[in-house]
C-alpha cells in the first residue's frame, strides 16, 4: 500500500477509467452500452408489481383503490402498465434483433419501428390475459387456504404468503415466456426467487390450484409439467438428471429433462425429482425422497426407509468431544 | 398477435378494465377496496425497521444517535413509531372487526372509534416491552459470539447476521401474535423470511440466549416450543407430521402439532424433526437427521448411520457419461 | 391492557425512553451512539451496486452509459466510488481502532486521520483491481453459460443470475477481506446472501470459471479454498465438522476447518462436505452425499446409495390416514 505515491493517486481514476473501458469495447455481449435496447431490471419490476396490484387492487397498500372510483383507477393503472410494459419488452426485441443479427448496434431506423409495434401488440395480447390469470390466482389462494393448517385467511395469503407471491409471479412471467419475450421473463422470476427463496424456471408448465408451503429451496425446471391440485414443501427440487451435449461437447438446450406431476400430486420437504419421469395422479412423494424413476401407478405413496440412526447417551455436562460430532456437525 | 387491429387496441384498456372490476367486485374477502382497513405492508414494515432501530441505535446508520442527545432522539423516534404501529394495529383489528362480522364494508362509525382506542392501547402495552427485548435479544446476540467461530465482534451480529435479524424480528412479531393481533404478526415474519430465508411462524415460542447459523431453509412451526440455549443451523425444519381434519375434511386449524425442544439443545444442518415431540435437555441432533419420535433421555446424542456411498474413479478426462450421473444431477 | 390509565400513557413514552437509553448507556459495545464509527449498512450496499454498475456498465439500468461519453460517464462513477468507500472504510478502521484499544469513544484528534488516510489508501489500492476482478468475473459467467442447458446469454447471466450476483459480490468483498478491514465484507456477502440465499463467508478462497447453479441454501465456511472450474448446485454446504475450543472452553477463532476442493470438482444438489478435507480434481460428489473424508484419487465420483424407498397403492380417493404420512408430511 506504501507504493501509492501521491503522484499516482492522482492519475488513478484515469488509469483505472482506461483500463475499465478498454475492457468494456472489446467485450462481446457483455457490455451494455447506449441504452438502446437491454430491459431495465428496476423497471421490469416496478412493472411486475404494478400488475400484481392490478390482480389483487389494495394489497400493497400503495394504491388506494375505492369502490367509488374502481374503474377510473383500474383503468388508469392499467393504461401505466401498458406503456411501461411496452417500453421494456420493446427493448428485449430490439436487443433479440441486435443479438440474433450479430450486430454491434442496436436496431436502427429501420428495425427499431418494427420491434416497437410488436413490443405492443405483445403488451396489449398479455394484458387482456390478466382476468384469467387473475382467476387462476384465486384458485391458487383458495389451495393454499385448503393446504395449510396454520393459515387464517385469504387476505393473510395475499399479503405475505412467499408462496402465493412466487406462483403470482410466475404466471405472469410464465405468458412472456410462452410469447418468446427474451430477458424479461428470466428477471421476473429471478426477482421472485430473490423475495421468496422459490426458484421456478419461467418455462415451467404449472396447472390449476397450486400450493407450495413455506418454500425456501423449491427448485422447478424449465421443462417441468405440473397438472393441477399440486402441492410441495419447502426445499423440494424438480430438476434435470443429465444434460445432453452435442458432438462438439456443447451443452444441448432446451430438451424436455425435467419431471411431469399429474394432477393432485404432494411432495414432501427436501423430495427431489430429476429428469423427464412421470408422477401419477393422486401420488404421494414422502419428504427427502430421492427420485429419479417415473411412479407409474395413481394413488402410490413412496416413503423413504428413514437412514439407520444411532442415539447415545452423553455423561451429564462432559464437554463436547469433536469425535462426538463427526459427520454431525457444521 | 395479429388480431389486435387498432380498433381492438383502442377499446381494449376499457374492456380489461370492467372484466377486472367485475371480478373484483364479486371477490368473497379478495379484494380490498375503500382504504380502509387491511394493514399497508410497507408501512408495516417501516415501523418495524424503526423498532429495530430502537432497540440497537445506530446500526442501520439511518438515524443519528448521539450522546448528547440521546434521550431526545430516542422519545422522538419511539413516539413516530407508536402512531405508526398504533395506525397499522387499527387497520388489523378493523380488519377483524369487518371479518368476524361478515360485513362486507369497514367499521363504522360505532366500530371504528373502539379499534382505533384498542389500537392504541395495544402499542402502548407492546412498546411497554421494548426494554425487555432487548435484553432478550442482547443474550441472543451473546449466544451468536459464542457459537460462531467466524464472528468477530457482538457489532458484526447486529449489523450483519441474518440469524440475528431473524430472531429479532419474531421476538417482536410474537408479542404480536400472543396479543392476537391479525395479520400484523405474519407480513413481520414474512418480511425476516425474505431478508434472511428463515421461515419462523410468530407463534412460535422461542427461550432465552437462541442461535441460528447461517439459516437459510430454516423452517420453525407455528406451535413448536423452544427451551433455553437452543442452537440450530441451515436448513433444519421443526415441523408437523399430520395434519388433523374435520369431519368435512377440513383442516383443523391451531392445533398443536410441532416439536418441544427442551434446554441446551442443538440441531445440526438439514436435520428434520416432525410432530408434538419432545427432545430432552442438552441433546444433539446431527445433521440430517429424520426425527418423528421424541427423545426423552436428556444428553442423548442422535447421528443417523450416513448413507453407503460407492466411489469410483473415472478414466481421464473421458467425456462425462449421462448414466454415470444417475442419482447425482441436478 | 386496561391497565393502561390515561396517565400512565402521557407518561409512557419517557418511562420506556429511559429505560432503553440506560440500557444503552450500559451496553459493551452494543449500542452504536455518536455516529461517529461503524460502516452505514445502506451506504455500503449503495456503494457495492455501484461497482458492479462499473464491473458490467449499463446492466442495472440505472446509468446510462453511452459510447460517446463512455470514459467521463465511467470515470466520474469511479470516482464518486472512491469518495463513498473510503468514507465506509474509514468508519470500519476507527471502529477498529476504538475496540482494539477498548476506548469507549471514537477516534480522537490523533488517530481519526490516520484512518482516514489509511481508508484512502486501501480504496484506491482495491479499487485498482476491478479491471481484475471484471475479467475473473467474465470467466465466470462464461462458465454459467457453459454449465446450465436453460441460459440463452450472457446478458441472461449478468442480468439475472442470483450465482453471478453471488460470486460478483464475493470476488470484491474478498478483496477487502484480504485487506482485513473489518464489518464491510461481511456486510457486502450477507447482502448477497439476502438476495441470492447463497452465503459465501467472504475470507473464501474461490478459483477462476466458477459457477453456482440455483443457489438457495448453499453455504461456503470462512476457510473453503476452492480450485478453477469448479460448479456446485443448491444446497450444498463446504462446512466445518468441529469447532476446537481453548482451556476456557472458548471458540478458537480462525483455524482452518472448511473443505479443499481442487480444479474442476462438480457438486450436486443438497451435498455436504464438512471438515478442513480435500476433494481431489475432476471428481464428481453426488447429490446429497454427506462427506466427511478427503478423496485423494482425481477423477472420483462419489454417490450415495439412495435410501429404501417402500412404494405402496393406496384404494382410490381414500381419505388419507395420518399414519400414512409418517415420516413423509411437514
């Protein structure tokens, strides 16, 4: 540190700005200049909070919806929504047009006005879903309800549950997906694994009255099929087995290697599921199961045999021997 | 897409608009209209940041405590965070006033005055116990020192741990919820949960000098019952085993149906315990334990005999075999 | 609460107002009074987004970088990035200071600029080495691209990735580590924690190409060393299996005791590695395995034997028995 003459502190932050933004032009789609196309993260969910108002008008409390006024508000958020929204899927398309043409620059005159005007036919598509998505989510909240003893009421789900929150999101960003919106659906669910400890792939095919109860650790893959009436607990994983690789030794995407749920199938906490298997309906998967084989028959219940434990008793108040800890202790 | 000519688009707001507000006009207890009642998660939320605040001046460096000055910046602060928690318990026990009611509308004019008085009387008898908490939370800030190896100072815990967080909020929350206080208790605990991924219901009942390491995945039930110098680690779930119905099938709520764990006990990562057990004093649980009966020795020590493991060695450098991955992949 | 006279609620806010502030007056170092020390937690994250904005510019959204303009826009942010982190810097060595020489006060008239000075010269020596830490980071997210079949870019990676925000934020708060300031690191990887549930205790070593799938619940301990191109998934700890104490019975703080792995060594989902072990290079640990040994032999590939599962039928649409579920319900 001695070596920081006052002479060099003063050419520092040239210094460190040349070497930065030399770094910065060589980069190859992975500096983000200009301010052209790339969604804007705060954005995209200041919006995606916008349209979780709109399902569920007062819940965050920051929009003061009154039955005098209802469709003056509903409708005057909405119109927000549309031009916000528009603006960021505006921008993924552009990026798209950018990346798929192997361009430096973003779209220029002549393809900015296209990737616009689909950018609003997008938004516009999007939104006349948000009833039925908004009755998908009552249908949700009504199985949270049903599944989980220590709830007392809907608005309670509403306002806190990380469950609910995490499947809202990802019905919403679960439409962009489908509509093959690059960028935007991936932010939204990343955001909702950040709020909630729920990681579901934008890609995941979820059906009716689903409930997932506490959380943190559920990991749901992109190629994930669930049918309806699901319900799992924390920590519950339905991941891939195996990635295949193309000759060249490059991982092979978008293959379909995550599981099918079928309808009214529970799994416990810590389950893990890997690869294109089937669970039939009505199938009960018991908690830290290990699964990697399709449950063909309706109605299974597939219980681990508990791992053999040892109990000993310790002498009143020894101290701890590290010996005593082994393969127990963190 | 290309069915949205620009008639369509130009109705479309006021179409979307009324098929929202008729959906949210027949919502049974889903929607919440006029402002009225419901607490605003986000000022909820604010008052609690500020609780924390009082309880350790100066750590989130948002508010400047000086000695000089110390008497008057703390009154000040406490005295915004009564009106604003008595405001926020107002909404709540309107609320529930609306609820138990069936009504479909706020309190009125006989009602209102009455949650507002009991609102307040309620902050006044919970802020009444700051002091208490803080001692509380200076023994949980004790407990983290001595358990932690990689801590270095009682400021690194407060300013820094997710544990400590965890638990100084549900210390708060759970007055909350003794005092029957709706909703309140439940977006404070939601909020840890997603600060910190530890998912403590407010019921919880929690003794004195209590540890959590790391945390994430943390799951502890709403009726579990935890003795003195309790220590738990990452990913360890205090949960029920069954959930009793109704003769309708409906679940049986408030029940009590998670673990007791008495003094001294410590429960090492991914551990899970089931059901209205009981752990005797000064036992340990080890690290990924399945635990559904209780263990009435006290001092025992419960391992589980780890998994047969097979280890092979690949050729070199051989491409990676999908097969050879069976069971291992994610 | 009918406790509560008119009387006594004038009288409360003093009455708790003293009773907290001669708790705090009291406490050993834990009130934080005088502002004087002790980094600002907000000011801190604040700073640290802003040096990912100039790892990866224009990603957040929030600056606009343009081409044009690229050298000011970057230069001015760096150096608005000096001011801020050597202002926190600065807090964090007087608050050495002061706690290492147990003076209850701030740094006085002859040590504040010392610090102060100090603060400089370390913020620019770090900030000297974030053109390092952008290509390292390149590696990495070259590795994500590499190792997860669902990424379609790198923009995907820097935008939304909770692995890349992970280890971006490790990679700096490292650095700091190195430099022992103390409570800044650990503030910068628990607001990483908070966001990803990913905690990597910032005195981790971690190799080049390095690649966190999922995250939630992964847990690297303080004395991890970890070897290029190495990947890991959710759940996985590198923990230590004991904590030596001294004669007093106290935590020896520091020792080494968290995992070694060498290059290119793959953990799956939910593994568990404990102890100052060493996995050696190019082994493949499966998911769940719990390890407390070193493997030696390269090339290794570790599984468990999954525990017995027991599959049974249950008659159709049957209530479920609560029995049923032992062992298998939260």
């Amino acid at each position: 540190m001695k070596k920081n003459h006052p002479v060099n502190e003063a050419a520092m932050i040239p210094e460190i700005t040349a070497k930065l933004c030399a770094s910065y032009r060589q980069g190859e789609a992975v500096s983000y200049l200009d301010d052209q196309d790339l969604p804007q993260r705060e954005l995209v969910i200041e919006v995606l909070e916008q349209m979780l108002e709109l399902l569920f008008p007062g819940y965050s409390g920051c929009v003061g919806f009154r039955r005098d006024s209802l469709d003056f508000t509903t409708g005057e958020l909405l119109s927000r929504v549309r031009h916000a929204l528009a603006r960021q899927l505006g921008r993924a398309l552009c990026y798209n047009c950018r990346v798929e043409q192997h361009r430096e620059e973003s779209c220029g005159a002549d393809d900015m006005p296209k990737c616009r005007a689909r950018a609003e036919e997008m938004a516009d598509a999007f939104l006349r879903k948000l009833p039925a998505i908004r009755e998908m989510l009552l249908l949700d909240c009504q199985a949270a309800l049903d599944g989980d003893p220590a709830t007392r009421s809907k608005d309670e789900i509403i306002l806190a549950y990380p469950g609910f929150k995490a499947i809202a999101i990802h019905r919403l960003a679960h439409e962009l997906y489908t509509a093959k919106v690059p960028l935007v659906p991936r932010i939204m669910s990343e955001y909702a694994h950040t709020m909630t400890g729920i990681d579901i792939n934008p890609g995941a095919t979820i059906g009716r009255s689903f409930f997932i109860d506490h959380g943190t650790g559920v990991v749901i893959g992109e190629t994930a099929v669930l049918g309806d009436n699901v319900k799992l607990y924390q920590g519950v994983t339905l991941g891939a087995l195996s990635f295949p690789k193309d000759g060249c030794g490059h991982l092979i995407k978008g293959t379909k290697r995550h599981p099918n749920l079928e309808d009214n199938v529970t799994v416990y906490a810590g389950a893990t599921i890997l690869g294109d298997v089937t669970i039939a309906h009505h199938s009960v998967i018991g908690g830290n199961v290990w699964l990697t084989d399709s449950i063909p028959e309706p109605y299974s219940r597939v219980v681990f045999t508990p791992a053999e434990m040892s109990i000993r008793i310790r002498k009143n108040n020894l101290p701890y021997d590290p010996l005593l800890f082994a393969g127990a202790n963190i």
